[in-house]
C-alpha cells in the first residue's frame, strides 16, 4: 500500500520536517520528509496494512540529525486503512500545536465528564474516497458529530438527516464519502446530534466549509484533516470536594478514611452534581510507626499505597472468631473518636493485615490478577518491600545506618530468611492497588473525575533516595521563603533534585511516577510547581529556611554587587552580626548567659559563635529534649543569631553570593548606610524578581513539557507564594490550571481577588489543608474581615461573628459563579453553608499548620458519609447551588 504525506509548515534554512510512526511500545519510527520550497513537504512510503487496522503518527522538526521541536503528542494523527480496495491513501495534515482546550482531551473528560464509547469508522468500499477528519472537542457525553451539506448526497442542509461520523480518537471524528457522488468540491457544516432526538442539532458556527478535490484515482483514499469545529457551545464548568482519605469517615472504616470510604464519598459527590473529589498525596509515609508519619507528603515510595487506606470490609473475614470480635470492638473505639489516633490506629491495622496475610497468603499468590499486578510493579514493589524488611529489622528509615548487608541484592538470594516478609508487603500492595483502582472505576462510573496530589519532593528516609540516590541531592534540603504561614520560611527536609542527572535521561523517573498515578486518578494538583522552577535550597545544617537559597539560579558575583553601588564587604556580609546591642534586643537579661555558653568575644562588642554552636543544627541538637518556654526561647534566639546575614555564598561556587532572603528585618540591614540600604534593595529587587525570570523559563521548559505530556490526566498546579513572572507564561503556555484565591490575589495592588477577574483555565477555592478554613480565617483578623465585607460582599454594616450559615452561603456562591473551569472547595467550607451540620467548634476543622513542621494531621469528618448522604436539606441546598451557577 502506497502511503503520501502531505504538510505545510514553513522552515528555515538547515531544517527539516520528519514523520514518526508510533510504535506498539511508544518508540518513534522516523522518515525524513523532502521539499522543493521549505514550505510544502511530502513523503512517500510503502506499508502494509490490513483493512480496520491504523496508524498513529506525529511530525518533528530537525537539524541536522537533532530533534528541535515536535508536535503535540497527547492526542497524534491517525490514519485508518478501513477502505479493503484502497491501494493508495494521500493524507493533507496541518501540524498540530497544544490547542487552547487542551484540557478537553484529558481523561477527566473522555473518560468522566464527557465519556463516549470510540471506534474505527466502518469500512468503505467506494471507488474512489474521500475521508475528512475533524476534531470538536466541545462535544457533551450523549452527543455525535454529524456533516451536513448542499445536494442530495449530504441530505441537502437538514441537520436531522446528518451523516453520522465516528469517533475514532479522542474527539476526533472521521467520515469516508463517496467521491463520485459529491463532484468536484463539497460545501458542508459540521453539527451536534444529541442522542435524545428531541433536542435541536447544533450547528458549527462558521462560514460554510468547502473542499475542492483534484484527480482522485480509482482505489485511493483522499484523506483531508480539517481545521476544529467550533460550535457557541458555553465552556463545561463543574463544582467538587477537596478532602483527604484519611479524613473520610464512614459506619465501618476502622478510625481512619479508606479506599472503601472513597466510593462512598464519590456517591455523595455524583448525588449533590459535584464533577470532581480531590484528595491529598496516598503514598506510604511509614518512618517510625508513630504520629509524625501522618504528614501525607513525605512518603517513602511515589508508587506504593499507604497501608492505612486498606478496606478491611473488601478483604475475607477472619476465620478466627476470638481475633475477629477483638478487632471489631478496636474498630468501633476508633472509629468513634472525633480525631485520629494514628499509632493506635496504625498499630492494629498492620496486625490485621498480617493476620490476614497468614491466612489467604496461599491462594492470593496463585489468583491471575495478584500475578499480572506482581509482573506490572515488580521493578519498584521489590525494593520497596526490601526497604520495608530493612527499616523493621533495624528501627529505622535511615537506610546509612543500616549494615553494610542490608542491600537490596541480598534480599533476591535464594539464602535470604526474610522472603515471607516480602511477600507480606506485596500482599498489602496488591490489595491496596486492587481497592484504588475500584475506587478510580467507580469515579468513571458515576463521571466523577478522580484528582490526586503529587507532592514536590520525596522522603530522605525512602526507598528512591535509598535504590536511586543519583537522581537526588541528599546534602540540601528543600522548603520555602518566608511568607504568610511562616516568617522564617518552611523546612520540609526533603533533598532536592538533580535534575542534571534526571533531565540526561529524558526524565524518566518523573515520567514513571505520573504513569503510575494515572492508573488511579484522571487529574492531578502538582504541589508547589514552582519547584520545576526552582526549589528554595537550604543547607543541611539549617533548621529555619531563612538561610537558603533558589536553585538553579544565577549567583551574583563581587563586581555585580558593588556595580549597584554596594561595597562588597564578604566577611561582614557573610557572616552572622552578633553585637551586644543586637543580644540585649533578642535575649534580653540573659545576654550574659547567652555569650558566655554559646559565643566567642572578637573585639569591643562583637561576638561570634562558637564552633560547636555555629550552626543551627548544632543549636538544635544541644536543646533536643528541652521543651521549656526558656529553652525555646533561647533557643529561637540563637537561631535568628545565625541566620542573621546580608548574603549567602552560592552552594557550588564559592566566588558567587545570593542576597539573604528577608533580611530587612534583621540588624546586619540595620547596620547599612541609607545610601547602602538603597542599593541593597535595588539589587534585592532585581535579583528576586526579575534576574532569573527568562532562566528560570528555560529551566521549567526543558522539564514540564515532558510531564504534562506524560499522560492524559488533567494538570492543575499549585502556585502560590513567591510566584515569579515566568510561572504564568509556562502555566499558559502548557495550557496548566491555576489556583486561584481570593484571600491571596496574585495582583499585588489589591486585597482581595475579584472572581470575576479568574481565569476560566483555573481552579477556584476559599482555603486550603495549609490554611484556615473559611470559618476560621473569618475571625482570624475582625479589621480583614470588615474590609472583605464592605468591599467584596458590599455591606455597609458592621460584619457578623461568628460566620453565619446565610453568609457562608453567599460566599460560597459568589465562588461558584467565578469564570473558572473547577470550582473546588473543602469539605469544610461546604459544611459551613448550614449550622446544624457544621463541626460546633470551628479551630477543630483545620488540617494542617504549615509553621509547625511538626504538626499531627488527624483531622476526621465528624459526621459520617452515610449521615451525610441522609442530609436531605443540605444536599439539595448544595446540588441547587451548583446547577444555578452552570456548573455541570
């Protein structure tokens, strides 16, 4: 079968078109096109092919033998060889660029919101064919892509007479005609066909389309790719409910959200018309057994479940009848207190789930689908199981303080003892994974999209860092700048990237970590996206994130400074300025006590830390154990000491410096001149908001592409804090959600956000699990408030406290109807629309508090789903408040 490309797209000199068959295993075949003008190019090959059978394909641009750019891959050309006669097909493609709707194709629509069953035209046995495809992504679930047009063969503009087309990829549809019968051009419109043929077809708003054909020879196949069809269609819109499994409860979860708890929570989701159910990060945090493990961010695997999320109510009943009533009755106790008690919870889970394992081991291993999920996951499940066997043995994650044995070959060897404890830890997996992709099924079902929770980094403590450490800068630690929820910045102690290393292989390692998850979910929140930026690096000796530093970026050498008319002065600006002015403000009487235990005298009043306190990690270990107000205040104290500096030196080039984020609050600032405070802040200024802008562009270019293009879920991001300029223009670019909220404008010359003014490719909420619930930041700040009431709600009087429900109500509305595509709100903050179901004390509804880098996540529902889908009143007050504001 002959095969002949056709494109027009306009290159330059030393450039050079090349189509990519895509092959079964996602390798490219490529074939360099030719041309006469650099602007039409053409290909010709030889192929054969079976009739129902297809091809997809994209076009790349080349110099030389280097890729420079390709094509949108998400959804690529396809050609079908559906005519048995065809001896000949002569394909004219236009190159596809991300489209503006994008997110249409993801699998939160084709496979929830708008899924339509798909399939390869029917077979044509015309002489000669002319076959049009078209992409209209605009089409609901329950409607089809018709064509109408002038003369007897395309039934003469009656829409409800269209030629049906056939969805053969996601929203592209496809049609072969009858070349003898349409003479030598075609005028036609595409339309909507609803399956209910009481609604009027939609017609394409455009002119009329024409297609003039030139010599169509007997067997061959013309195959022409139409621009979009567009129809004044309004823009899908829907409501959902941002939740944490952990924090689901239902009759008979055992103190904790399950995966079973999911389904139920997605059928009250699909009952009030809500679209979307996000939840945070699933993954195993499982360090030490204890409280500290409920931070959902700092997982050990990014593919393995956490245990806790396991349905014992989908596994076999114990058959031991004195363990199964002691269970119970633990479950009920737990299942009743009004938080979570991890380690009790946590405790008896894993117990069950051993005793399980003892039980059922033997025929779960010989089931089809424990087979084929072990074959699938194999190259992860067994270091992680390893890891597991290592951190119990031993008691702890800390895999450099395992022996010198504990290796991850030792565990394949036929000698090695532990083998069953392995296999406990691929059973939990399995069911686990078993119980989340019903869960994810049943999301489809109800068309309700699925969306998770990627976090930026990944334990230190964890099986990648442990089997995959090249990928990783274990000597730094990630965070944030100081901002709203914390004045000294965020530590998360996880290490950072090297994305040197991760970008040499094409990043794969991000590439297996967003296949994994869409395997459960059909949209995803990328937390703090703006590490694909840059992550804020803090040195592995620092406790608060004052000291850290952006990286990549560009560091400022000795010349650059003193050229905004600085004065470099490296040690006084590098080095903490301790005088005894600046001990009496901060310590106070202690000052004494302060210098002689923790400082050396260098002349007159000027002091510096002692060696074995020159570091906050230092500081932090002497203290360790000592939880007295006393000793937190000296202690917060010396912190301040030593984070007290005008510049830190660049982490990989010691002649480069980067200006101390903050640091106008602090005495080294207030030693400067006025006319070097001036040129502080200019450079201060220029160096964080507009130094790095284009580099730190390019920096997220080379990385995002690659990841949102990795799979089909939808991409939504979070991008609050110290947003630079360049984050929109790639969000934009790659077509990624924003978050938007108002309480935190991204325009710095208001407020408050309007809603009006959000961007319809955004996600719209009041709070989130790093912030105060509605309720709660209402009476946070009585002058905030009143400003929030007069210039956003438009009342004149005084603003009532607490929040009433009627006002809760309003606010929720007013977000319901904001231009953004996902309106996404906390259960919380829906609950706060009616005072007989809203938790009585409103500081019990908070999830997390960012500024305490040790707080207990054990938030739970106090009502239980059953309960809440009883609510009849609430329910219907809900589903009207979302269906009167057009979300869908």
């Amino acid at each position: 079968m002959k095969l002949y490309f056709n494109l027009e797209y306009q290159t330059t000199f030393g450039e050079q078109l090349a189509l990519n068959i895509i092959g079964e295993e996602g390798e490219a075949e490529r074939h360099t096109m030719t041309t006469l003008d650099g602007k039409n190019w053409q290909l010709q090959l030889t192929k054969a092919a079976k009739a129902g059978t297809y091809i997809d394909y994209f076009y790349s641009l080349l110099r030389g033998n280097e890729e420079v750019r390709r094509e949108w891959l998400t959804v690529p050309h396809r050609l079908e060889f559906a005519a048995v006669r065809g001896a000949a097909y002569r394909v004219y493609d236009h190159w596809l660029d991300i489209p503006e709707d994008s997110y249409m194709y993801s699998s939160a629509f084709t496979e929830c919101v708008s899924a339509r069953e798909r399939a390869l035209s029917t077979k044509s046995e015309f002489e000669r064919t002319v076959r049009l495809k078209v992409r209209a992504p605009q089409l609901r679930k329950g409607e089809r892509l018709g064509l109408v047009g002038a003369g007897d063969y395309l039934h003469d503009w009656d829409a409800r007479s269209a030629l049906t087309m056939a969805e053969h990829e996601y929203n592209e549809w496809v049609i072969s005609l009858d070349a003898d019968q349409l003479g030598p051009q075609m005028e036609f419109k595409f339309v909507i066909l609803n399956a209910d043929e009481n609604v009027m077809p939609v017609w394409e708003q455009s002119m009329n389309r024409t297609v003039v054909f030139g010599t169509i020879a007997k067997g061959e196949v013309v195959v022409y790719e139409l621009p979009q069809a567009w129809f004044s269609v309004y823009a899908w819109k829907g409501a959902g409910t941002v939740v944490p499994v952990f924090s689901l409860r239902s009759e008979g979860s055992f103190g904790v959200g399950d995966f079973g708890d999911l389904q139920l929570m997605i059928d009250w989701c699909a009952k009030t018309k809500q679209r979307i159910l996000q939840v945070l990060p699933i993954n195993d945090t499982n360090i030490t057994g204890t409280w500290q493990d409920s931070y959902p961010y700092n997982s050990i695997s990014i593919y393995a479940l956490h245990p806790q999320y396991t349905d014992f109510r989908q596994l076999p009943k114990l058959k031991d009848e004195k363990s199964r009533k002691k269970f119970e009755q633990l479950r009920k106790e737990l299942n009743a207190l009004p938080q979570i008690d991890y380690e009790r919870m946590f405790s008896a889970k894993m117990e069950y789930l051993r005793e399980v394992f003892a039980q059922e081991w033997t025929s779960v291993q010989r089931k089809d689908s424990y087979k084929q999920f072990f074959e699938q996951n194999q190259k992860w499940l067994v270091p992680y199981a390893a890891f597991c066997y290592f951190r119990d043995l031993y008691h702890t994650a800390c895999f450099s303080e395992w022996p010198a044995e504990a290796t991850l070959q030792s565990t394949q060897k036929s000698t090695f003892k532990g083998k069953k404890e392995l296999q406990f830890w691929y059973f939990v997996q399995y069911n686990l994974d078993q119980q989340m992709r019903a869960a994810h099924a049943h999301a489809r079902a109800q068309r309700v999209i699925l969306k998770g929770d990627i976090p930026i980094g990944i334990s230190r403590d964890g099986v990648e860092a442990w089997v995959e450490p090249k990928y990783f800068n274990l000597n730094g630690q990630a965070g944030a700048p100081p901002d709203a929820f914390s004045v000294n910045g965020q530590n998360w102690g996880f290490p950072t990237y090297n994305w040197d290393a991760m970008l040499d292989d094409g990043c794969s390692w991000w590439v297996r970590r967003f296949r994994k998850m869409q395997e459960y979910f059909d949209a995803y929140r990328i937390d703090h996206v703006l590490g694909f930026f840059r992550i804020w690096e803090i040195p592995i000796d620092a406790v608060h994130g004052l000291l850290g530093q952006f990286s990549p970026s560009l560091g400022m050498t000795r010349e650059e400074i003193e050229a905004y008319g600085l004065p470099f002065k490296e040690e006084f600006y590098t080095t903490p300025f301790i005088a005894d002015w600046t001990l009496g403000q901060i310590f106070g009487e202690r000052s004494r006590e302060v210098k002689q235990q923790f400082l050396d005298n260098i002349h007159d009043d000027i002091w510096r830390m002692k060696p074995e306190f020159d570091t906050q990690r230092k500081v932090e270990a002497w203290f360790k154990g000592k939880t007295d107000d006393d000793s937190t205040h000296l202690r917060d104290g010396l912190y301040a000491l030593i984070s007290d500096v005008l510049f830190v030196r660049d982490r990989k080039n010691p002649n480069k410096f980067h200006p101390r984020i903050g640091v106008q609050y602090d005495f080294v600032y207030r030693m400067l001149w006025d006319h070097e405070k001036d040129a502080f802040n200019r450079l201060y200024n220029d160096y964080f908001y507009r130094r790095n802008n284009q580099f730190w562009y390019q920096e997220a270019m080379k990385k995002l592409p690659l990841l949102t293009q990795a799979t089909r879920m939808l991409v939504c991001a979070e991008d609050l804090g110290m947003v630079p300029d360049c984050v929109p223009w790639v969000m934009n670019e790659l077509r990624i959600l924003s978050l938007e909220i108002q309480s935190m404008p991204k325009d710095p010359s208001v407020r408050f956000g309007h809603l009006s003014r959000n961007p319809y490719r955004s996600v719209c909420t009041i709070s989130t699990h790093d912030m105060p619930t509605l309720r709660q930041w209402w009476d946070e700040d009585e002058e905030r408030t009143q400003a929030y009431y007069t210039t956003m709600l438009y009342r004149d009087e005084p603003a009532p406290h607490p929040l009433p429900d009627w006002l809760a109500k309003e606010i929720v509305s007013r977000h319901l109807t904001s231009p953004s595509m996902l309106c996404l709100l906390s259960l919380q903050d829906w609950l706060s629309i009616d005072e007989r179901l809203r938790l009585p004390d409103q500081n019990a509804e908070r999830i997390n508090i960012p500024a305490n880098p040790r707080h207990y996540w054990r938030y739970r529902m106090h009502l239980s789903i059953e309960e809440l889908m009883q609510a009849d009143d609430f329910n219907a007050e809900l589903k009207e408040l979302i269906t009167q504001s057009g979300r869908k």
